[in-house]
C-alpha cells in the first residue's frame, strides 16, 4: 500500500511540474494531419468515414459479389453478351413472368 502511494505521490508531483513549467504538451510534429487546421482535419476524417458507410443495397450487393457462384454467373453473361448471343428486354421480362414447370415428384 505505502508503495501505490509513494507511486501515486511521484505521478502528481511529475504532473504539478510538467503543468508549471512552460513545455508544451502538443507538438505539432507529432500530429501532421492538422498541418492543415482542424476543421479540414474533421472534414477529411468525417469524408473518409462516409466513404465506408454502405447503404443496405450496396452492402447486400458486395456481399453477393463475395458469392463464387454469382460471380461465375456475372463473367458467363457477359461472355455470352460480348459475343452477341443477347436478348431484348422484352423477351426476357415475358420469360420471367411465366410460371416455372413443376419438379416431377418421384415414386
């Protein structure tokens, strides 16, 4: 217990001497990022943070990209696209609205 206090003692001693004296606690070699001032700072950091905030249909679409079968699915359409074997966009929609065929059940 004496030694805490005797530590606790010294640390408040060392910090009444610091806070009297005329060193200064801030360098600014140690903090380049506000060679600028602090509110480009700020406007840096909160860009940078806005930078990494996903809208819930960005992050739902990079975690579909993460999916080796979409991913296979993506390239093989766009083989077939660049190779001309396409469809026009009414086609397509009128192949969607139909009703999938039934599994066969098995017996």
């Amino acid at each position: 217990m004496k030694a805490k206090n005797a530590r606790e003692a010294a640390r408040r001693e060392k910090l009444l001497r610091f806070l009297e004296s005329d060193t200064s606690a801030w360098r600014d070699v140690d903090h380049p990022e506000l060679g600028r001032g602090a509110a480009a700072c700020v406007r840096a950091l909160r860009q940078e943070s806005e930078k990494k905030v996903l809208s819930v249909d960005e992050l739902e679409d990079d975690l579909e990209m993460q999916e080796p079968e979409l991913k296979a699915q993506i390239r093989s359409s766009s083989e077939d696209y660049r190779r001309g074997q396409k469809r026009d966009a009414r086609t397509f929609l009128s192949e969607l609205r139909r009703k999938p065929a039934r599994p066969k059940r098995r017996k």
